[in-house]
C-alpha cells in the first residue's frame, strides 16, 4: 500500500474507519478491534497508522540466555519484512503483568527505526519521556520496573486486547483505541470515509444549530441519515461485484 493511502487513512479517527469498514460487511461487527483492557496513553497524539510487528514477552522469571535487550535486533530486522511502516505489537505472557514492556530506550529505537507506534495488553514505563517522543502507545497498565523483561517469539500472532494480531496486518489507532483495517478495502475505506463523515452531518448539524428542537425534525434527519447510509452501501456492493 501507497504511503498516500495511509495518509489518507491518517485523517480520519478510529471510529470513523470502524463504522466504514462496517459497510463492508466483510467481518463480524464485533471483532477485529482491540477491548478496553488497551488504553491509549496519549490521546492527543494525531491516529497510528502502520503495519503490524508482532511478539511475546515475559518478564516474571529470568531469560533462558541473553540480555534484556537481546532482540531488539531481530524486531529491527523484522521491520524489513513488512510492506510498510511498523507499529511494533507485543503480547504480554505474564498475568497478571509483571514488569514494564516498554521505556525510553525501546520506544527511541523503535522510531528510530521508522515505527508508527506500540501497542500492547502489557505495562509501560517511562511514560513521560516517551510522550517527549511523540510516540502513541496503547497500553494495558504502568509499571516502574522492568523486571526480567524478555522478548520470546517474534512474527507470530499474538492477542491482545481480546483480538488476535498476524504480523503485518494494517493497524488504525486513536485516543478511542486500535482496529485492524482488512487489507483488500483499506483504499475503499480511506474513500468512503469522507461520504460516511457527510452523512453524520444530516443529523450533527441539526442538534448543533442553535434554537428549538423537535422530535419529529430529528427524526427526519436520522431518516435521511439512514437513507445516506444505505445508499452507500448499495454503491459498495455493486462496485465489489464488479472487482
């Protein structure tokens, strides 16, 4: 995918890129994003877009052999086999968590290294400094420690916050939390998006007018809201018989 295609899917929030991918009808509504057990620790940061880098982590015992820091190497070197930019993904093994998966030092490397961002079901620490970074990261917790942190396997599947990961995958995150985007709409998705933003405006333009409000005005608007909608969905279903 373009680096223009994941601009665009930039200028749009989370949740709006969730009710697109919604039109598709390509997945159950209730997957394919991340629980409320990841949080996003620095809201205002603009949304995370990139490609998944995944791994698993442990730090309640100490590594079988090497250092704390051991494979950051292979993560850099995994970032080399995606087709865009990374967001790294790890998967905390430890529950309940133990030590911090995530500092400075990680987090500098990573954007060093071209990475969107970090999410994890596991804790951070040196939020502060990372935050200097202006770097997002999703979280599960804080801990000040790192414990006998490791990385174990890197480039297989992970769960985390409820959903399972691949590496690779195209990742959208936000202050509201993180989705997956299906590949085979991600264009289709960034297109609509703007149609979909129009169409709340039926109804978000009437209830932010200033004066008198009725039900039954509000009702049209949500009539026309819903007619919008459908439309769209009907252009999305024709054009993918078409592909």
């Amino acid at each position: 995918m373009s680096h223009k295609l994941l601009e665009k899917l930039r200028a749009f929030d989370t949740p709006t890129i969730c009710n697109v991918i919604e039109l598709f009808d390509v997945r159950p509504r209730s997957e394919g994003f991340l629980d409320g057990r990841v949080r996003c620790e620095f809201p205002d940061l603009p949304p995370m877009v990139g490609y998944a880098a995944t791994a698993a982590f442990r730090s309640a015992a100490p590594a079988a052999g090497g250092d704390a820091y051991g494979s950051i190497e292979g993560q850099l070197e995994q970032f080399e086999r995606l087709p865009g930019p990374p967001v790294v993904v790890i998967q905390d093994l430890d529950d309940p968590p133990v030590g911090a998966v995530f500092g400075e030092v990680m987090c500098s490397t990573y954007l060093a290294y071209g990475a969107q961002g970090l999410v994890t079901n596991g804790a951070g620490r040196d939020l502060l400094q990372v935050k200097s970074l202006e770097f997002p990261v999703f979280t599960g917790s804080t801990i000040c420690s790192h414990a006998y942190c490791h990385l174990l396997h890197l480039g297989l599947p992970v769960r985390v916050g409820g959903a399972v990961i691949s590496e690779g995958e195209l990742l959208h995150g936000d202050a509201n939390g993180v989705t997956t985007v299906p590949a085979e709409i991600a264009d289709e998705v960034a297109d609509v998006a703007p149609e979909f933003i129009e169409a709340e405006a039926i109804v978000l333009e009437y209830v932010r007018e200033v004066g008198e409000k009725t039900v039954e005005e509000y009702r049209e608007r949500r009539r026309a809201f819903q007619a919008a909608i459908a439309r769209l969905k009907e252009r999305i279903g024709k054009r993918s018989q078409n592909v």
